[in-house]
C-alpha cells in the first residue's frame, strides 16, 4: 500500500509540479525523489521537522486536489491501457508496420 501511495504521489507530482511552489517543489522533490528523510528536509531548509511534515501533507492534499479537477493522471493511465491492447492487437494486422508507427506517434503525446 505504501509503494502503491508513493508511486502515485510521484506520478501527480510529475504532472502538477508546475502548479506548485518553489518550496514545495523543493520538499516534494527530496522527499519522493530522493528519499531524504524528513529531518534530513529539516536540517537542509533550517525548519522543524513538523514544519517539513506539514507542507509535505499540504502538497499531497493539493496534488490530489489538482488530480480530482484535472483528471491528467487518470487519462494517462487509460491512454497506457490503451496502448498495451493496441499492442497486444497488432501482431493481427495486416499492415503491423504501418500500425506499429500509429502506436508510438500515440506514445510520443505522453
């Protein structure tokens, strides 16, 4: 379940960093994608833990926000769906050559 929450926090944070402050994107960063600890964040930004743990809860709470709204998360995942079925299909086309160079003009838009 932890893995599951990380690696979803991480894919919001991809799609809606740029929403996001400085700081935010600062703590987020180290936090998901470095794995620095929280009192590692701390002692880096000369702040409380708390203050860290805080604003990394916030930043989730808004990245979900963002998410509920936008939808960009979801659409990726169906559109990866998608694709794997298109996949999967084009070994029965007749034209795979032509099929093969839709499905990655189809990936380029991710």
């Amino acid at each position: 379940m932890m893995l599951e929450k990380t690696t979803r926090l991480t894919y919001l944070f991809d799609f809606y960093q740029s929403l996001l402050t400085p700081k935010q994107k600062s703590y987020m960063s180290l936090y998901y994608l470095d794995d620095f600890s929280l009192g590692e964040i701390a002692e880096e930004y000369s702040v409380s833990r708390q203050a860290v743990y805080d604003n990394i809860k916030r930043t989730e709470a808004m990245l979900e926000q963002y998410e509920e709204k936008l939808l960009l998360f979801q659409k990726f995942q169906e559109r990866q769906k998608i694709m794997t079925k298109l996949r999967e299909l084009s070994t029965s086309v007749e034209d795979s050559e032509a099929f093969e160079i839709l499905l990655q003009e189809l990936e380029k838009l991710d």
